[in-house]
C-alpha cells in the first residue's frame, strides 16, 4: 500500500473502511510523536499481525493536568514520518485537536478503579483523557489489534479492560519495554534530561532489578523490597524524588503487600523538571 497520511476523521474513516472491504486486517499504534524505536517496536510488530498499520500522532490535550507539560511535549512531525514510513508503517492518522474535540464535545469514557492508584493518584484526570481518546481511535479505524508499550504499564491494563468491557473485537498485544544500553526505559521525555540528570536516571531500572533480585532470594514483603528500592535510588540518584513505588497485581492493580510471581513493581521519579516511569515484573 502506498504510505499515506490522513489528517481527518473522515479521511481515515474512509481509509479503513477501504481496507476492511478488501478483507484486510489492521493494526493501530497509537502515539503522541516524538518517536524512538520503542515505538518503531510496536510498528514492526504490528506488521507480523496485520495487514495494514496505522500509527496515529496525536498530542492529547485532555489527558494533561493545566500544570503538566502539554505545550512543552516534544513534536517533530517530518521526523516522525520519516521514521514510519522506513519502520514500514503504510498509514499515519494525524487529526487536529479541534477535530477530536470540538468546542461542543461532551463525552468522555471512564475505567473506574483502576484508574485511581499509581499515576491515576498522581495526575487524576489522566486516565480519562487517555480512555477517552483510545476509544475513539478504536470507532475511527476501526483496527484488529492494538499495540501498546510496557513501560505505560497502568495505561496498557487500562486499556485492556476498557476494551474488554466495551466489547470491542481488538486484540490488544502488550510489547516489552524498549530500553537505552544503560537499562534506562526509552521515552520521549529523555531528551530533556541534562547530562547530570541522565547521568543518573538508569538508577531507576536497577532499582527495579535489585527489587526482582531480592525477590527471587526469597524476600516476599513488599514493604522491605520498597525500603531497599529506595535506599538504592537516594545513592545512585541524589537528584531524585520518588513519587511512589508501588507493587501490584497484574492484571488488576490491586496492591499486594506480598510479592509472587505476578506482582508487577512501579515507580514514578522526578529528576529535575522530569518525572520518569518504569516498571518490571518482579517474579
């Protein structure tokens, strides 16, 4: 297919509904730009699934607090396709925030309690944006599967119950964390680290290694684990403010003050103006 990009909703509405009267599957990779190869991962994979891979770019502003960088969130639109088109990426959806929300919209789509603890707590309306956009990608292309990172953990299992309790018939498929040769989870926001700062910020990852390490010499407590976590993070990371550390079930994010095997281990640390996620299955 020749590579295309729609910046409408009927354009695209138009585009997918072409390629399912063609008998022909696709994958969405929903992004907001500023691209690296954790997301060029999710493309390729896409690929394998698919027929035809949509990635859209779309800069979200209801899933920003009026505090939280919105306008400051890197874009670089040409490098982006560049980057799409040699991935293998056939279509890119690129609608106007006007478009997706106009001065009328109304509606919004919730996932209730999951969306309260780890970034939920921190940044309350977030989810709602990030739900609510989801699910309109999902009505305007339509797509057999969907492909999100690890790294936004929470999001990812979100989105995961959003689908399945909207009955929609997408495959969601959760790709590994992409990370940098220091162990430092590959995100848009790396680029504003100053060196000090990136200097440091792979304390987050052994953080999180250190917390599987312990747990598989035996250590079950959630709480002992986070104080190690901790200690760890304030030497290598002097810099840091550690807005949680969490540990959680899979699948429903319940807190566990036991680990086992499928106890995931979150955190979230602000260097600098920076505030950093990751994550790590802990068994």
């Amino acid at each position: 297919m020749k590579f295309t990009v729609s910046r409408s909703i009927g354009t695209q509405q138009r585009l997918s509904r072409k390629i399912i009267t063609q008998d022909k599957s696709i994958a969405l990779v929903p992004t907001m730009g500023f691209l690296h190869q954790g997301h060029l991962s999710l493309i390729r994979r896409g690929l394998r699934k698919a027929d035809i891979v949509v990635t859209s770019i779309f800069v979200n502003p209801a899933q920003f607090a009026p505090h939280e960088d919105f306008n400051q969130y890197p874009r670089d639109h040409k490098s982006d396709l560049q980057k799409i088109r040699s991935a293998g990426g056939q279509i890119v959806f690129m609608p106007k925030a006007s478009d997706i929300y106009p001065v009328d919209y109304e509606t919004y789509v919730t996932v209730e309690n999951m969306t309260g603890a780890l970034e939920g707590k921190s940044r309350p309306t977030h989810f709602r944006g990030v739900t609510t956009i989801v699910a309109q990608l999902f009505n305007i292309i339509r797509p057999d599967f969907a492909l999100f990172g690890m790294k936004d953990y929470q999001q990812a299992m979100v989105l995961k119950k959003m689908c399945s309790d909207l009955n929609w018939p997408i495959k969601m498929i959760i790709v590994p964390t992409l990370r940098e040769k220091d162990g430092l989870a590959m995100s848009s926001r790396n680029k504003y680290l100053s060196p000090l700062l990136r200097a440091e910020a792979p304390a987050l990852y052994q953080s999180l290694l250190a917390a599987r390490q312990s747990a598989r010499r035996g250590e079950t407590g959630a709480a002992a684990i986070r104080r190690q976590m901790k200690r760890l993070i304030d030497k290598a990371a002097p810099s840091g403010k550690i807005d949680y550390i969490a540990f959680t079930e899979m699948e429903s994010l319940i807190p566990v003050r036991r680990v086992d095997k499928n106890t995931v281990v979150s955190l979230a640390v602000k260097l600098g103006p920076i505030r950093l996620i990751d994550n790590l299955k802990i068994a």
